[in-house]
C-alpha cells in the first residue's frame, strides 16, 4: 500500500517511493541502477549503465531548443544507512518503512535516504514529463557517493556533452551552493596486547547526542561519541583494561552512540556521571553516559595497550580546525572520527577529513599520521576527492538565481559548502563545466531523525521545470 500516493507532484513522489522499497545503501546500488535503468527503458530513452553502477539517460531537446546547449541532471543512487540503537531493520534486504509527519517525510527508526533519493527522483520525473519544455538533457546517476564518491570517479566522462550541470544534491530550498570542500578518509589501528581476564567488567554507554552529517553540521558544536568515550577512558583510575569498543557505522557521520565493555575491579559509575555533567552542552544537550555490569569476558587487552588506546583517543582533534579566510561563515578544514572498533588486530579509527585547500587537507592528513605513529600504531589514508572551486557570477548561476527570483519573488541565498559534492570530480572530468547545486529542504541528513519537507519537494520541482525552461 502506497503511503506517499496522495501527494503531489506525482510523479516525484512515486519514484521517491519506489526508490525507498528498493535497498541502496553504498556499496548495494546495483539493484537501484537497474531500477533507473528500466525507467529509461519504460520511457524509451537512450541509457546505459556501467561496471561502476551509474546510469546514465538520454533525453531529446523539446521542439524549438534542439539548438539550446544541453543540460546535465546529476544525483546520487546510494544512501547513508543509519538505525535507531534496538531497531530490527536489514539495510540489504528491508525497504524503508515510509511515514508522513505533517509536511514532513521521514523513516521508522532509520535514515530516510532523501540524501540523495530525492535528487534522483526528481531527474526521474523530469525525463517522464512530456510536458515539459527544456534543452537536451543528460541526466547522470552515480554510485557509492556517501563512501568516497567512487561511482563519480569510475565514471567515463566521454558519453557526456553538456558542460551545464544542475547538481541535485543540496538539502536546503532557495540555498545554491557554488563550491564545495575536498576531502579523504584516515584509517589509524593501534596494536593491543590481548591476555586471559578474570575481573569483572563494566559496559559504559555513551548516547543522546544528536549526531549528523560531518560537514554540513561539523559547525553548529555537535558532540561525537566517539571522541568522549577516548576521553571518559583517559580520566579512569589505572589497572581497567579493554574489552571491546564500537561507536559509528560511517566516518561522515557524526556519531551519537558509542558503547565500550572494560574490566576493572570497581565500577566506573562515579566517573561516568561525573564526565556527564561536565561534558553535557547547550548545542547537544542529551548527553547520557550510563555503566553496567557485564558478565566477565573471558579476554581483555592488556593494562598498558589499553591506556595506551585511551591516549590515543584523548589526542586525536575533532571538528572544525579552521574557518575560511575570506568567507568567515564558512567551514574550511575540519575532520571527524566516524568509526570505532576493536578486535584481535587492534583498535581501528577512521576519520573523515574535509578542507576547501588541498594543502591544508594533507597538513591535517599528515598531524594524523604523526600522532598514530607516536602511539606505535599505523596508518592508511584513501578515497582523496578534489575541492570544487566557487566560480562568482558563470552563465548558469545566473540563470538559475534570476529564475528564482522571478518565480519566487525571494532572494536566493548562495552557499559554498564544507560537504563534499560530486561536483569537484565532474569539473575535473568536464574542463569548462558550469555548475550549481541545489535541492529540497531537508534535516538531519545521516541521522536517523532525517526527514524531507513534502511541500519544498514541489516547489523545488517546479522550479527546476522553469529553469530548464529557461536554459
């Protein structure tokens, strides 16, 4: 049974509805591009799709702009998958369990993959419009964007002939983003010395705290869980040892749950409630940090290595390290440790490292790799993608932002974003390509409290319709 059927436009919601009852998580896209690849079919326009899972459509110019330079449409097939602690939900095999808020679209207990389903069945709904009057379109799905942005760079550009791209994966209506930070992913793991135990242990939780995407809302002081369990482990009396530790599924999530099992002979609760209190802040005012008893773990890492994994986590820098010099408003490098584990090999920490200056990215890179070296621990770094550079006043934009204005008697607003965008890799691949991005309103993007605005959804889209008309 249909939950979105009622709303409108249609055609939006119907693909937004059916792109949420298939699994697409990154690195599970392949079932999702055959979807979209059988719309082009159904549609008959010329498509194909590649060894990376992109999918890439075709769609004629309407009748008198057959000579109009053509129109890239481009979003991305993947989506963060994040749960509610307790949720029973299968990311590989469950659809979305839809529900409808007021104007608000959101998911039961998980993330709702608006991010960036509704970009993707907005270029859906742009190729089934018949109605529509627009250039020649290109419209280009990618894969594994939240992962590294590996379909974008796997894509062969060379099928591709617009050097204008409509980027629709920006979470805010009547905000243009027109640049975008660069970044990479640092994976540390710390070697621990694991021996038999006989103490009691003690789990401690650290929760409540809002988490969300790592660069757009790395500004507004969100806490990481990750990070306060490194420094509740750094202020426990000597002779605990530990056990295990997870916090974080996604190093671009800001990670609002982390659980750590530790042997000790008395209980860390006094600690707990104290680190707590002093730790519990206006911008992330939830914080819950909670110890109980476990049954004995037959093993533990040894007292040194432990303390040793708490220094470590105590030093790494989290959040924003600097804003821009000329756009004070704006993030410039800032990393965030998305992902915490333990087992026989060590202590595994990754991070998601952002900054709009390349050298800057690899300075932050470079403090990283300094740090682990000086706990005895070891170092990769991957998944390097360029800064997308902001360009004032290009032909597009200003298509674009006088169409808003004239359609919406409003002001646009004009973004540079922390975030990364596909839109970096496509200008390296596309020399002279003119780029925007933009896209509905939504919140809490990477979280499980995400959510799209239903009436923004229509807006955006007949808005879009405009400007293609435009162009």
């Amino acid at each position: 049974m249909s939950v979105l059927g009622h709303l409108q436009p249609e055609r939006v919601f119907a693909y937004f509805e059916a792109l949420c009852g298939i699994p697409h998580g990154s690195g599970n896209t392949r079932a999702v591009s055959d979807y979209c690849l059988g719309v082009a079919a159904e549609l008959g326009l010329e498509a194909k799709q590649d060894e990376a899972n992109n999918v890439l459509i075709r769609k004629p110019a309407t009748p008198g702009y057959e000579s109009h330079p053509p129109v890239i449409l481009q979003a991305h097939l993947d989506m963060v998958c994040e749960k509610e602690p307790g949720v029973d939900f299968d990311f590989t095999t469950d659809p979305l369990k839809l529900r409808i808020e007021g104007d608000w679209i959101a998911a039961e207990g998980t993330t709702l993959g608006g991010d960036d389903g509704s970009g993707v069945a907005l270029a859906l709904a742009v190729l089934a419009d018949s109605t529509l009057q627009h250039p020649a379109l290109e419209v280009v799905l990618t894969s594994d964007e939240e992962t590294g942005m590996d379909g974008a760079a796997a894509l062969d550009a060379g099928w591709l002939t617009g050097r204008r791209m409509i980027n629709l994966d920006c979470g805010e209506e009547g905000v243009f983003t027109l640049g975008c930070g660069g970044g990479a992913k640092a994976k540390l793991t710390l070697p621990l010395a694991w021996a038999v135990n006989t103490t009691a242990c003690w789990q401690i939780t650290v929760d409540g705290l809002l988490g969300g995407h790592s660069g757009a809302e790395i500004h507004i002081g969100r806490q990481n869980a990750n990070i306060l369990m490194g420094r509740l482990l750094a202020t426990l009396p000597t002779g605990w040892r530990l056990v295990d530790i997870a916090g974080g599924q996604k190093d671009n999530v800001i990670t609002s749950r982390c659980v750590c099992t530790v042997a000790a002979e008395g209980s860390p609760m006094a600690e707990a409630a104290a680190f707590a209190e002093a730790n519990r802040i206006e911008a992330d005012p939830g914080l819950t940090v909670t110890v109980a008893a476990v049954p004995v773990a037959e093993m533990a890492a040894d007292e040194a290595t432990s303390a040793n994994a708490a220094r470590l986590l105590a030093a790494l820098p989290y959040g924003v390290q600097a804003m821009h010099p000329k756009l004070d408003w704006l993030v410039e490098t800032s990393l965030n440790l998305g992902v915490l584990s333990a087992d026989r090999e060590g202590l595994h920490v990754s991070l998601s490292v952002r900054s709009a200056e390349k050298a800057k990215k690899l300075a932050l890179l470079g403090r990283l790799q300094e740090i682990i070296s000086a706990h005895g621990g070891s170092y990769a770094e991957s998944d390097h993608y360029p800064a997308w550079e902001y360009q004032e006043n290009s032909p597009l934009q200003q298509v674009m932002l006088g169409t808003y204005r004239r359609f919406t008697g409003k002001e646009p607003v004009i973004s540079v974003t922390h975030a990364g965008l596909e839109c970096g890799l496509f200008s390296e691949k596309l020399p002279g390509l003119d780029t925007v991005s933009m896209g509905p309103t939504q919140e809490h993007i990477h979280s499980p409290k995400e959510r799209l605005c239903i009436s923004s959804v229509g807006r955006t889209y007949a808005y879009l319709c405009e400007v293609l008309k435009a162009l």
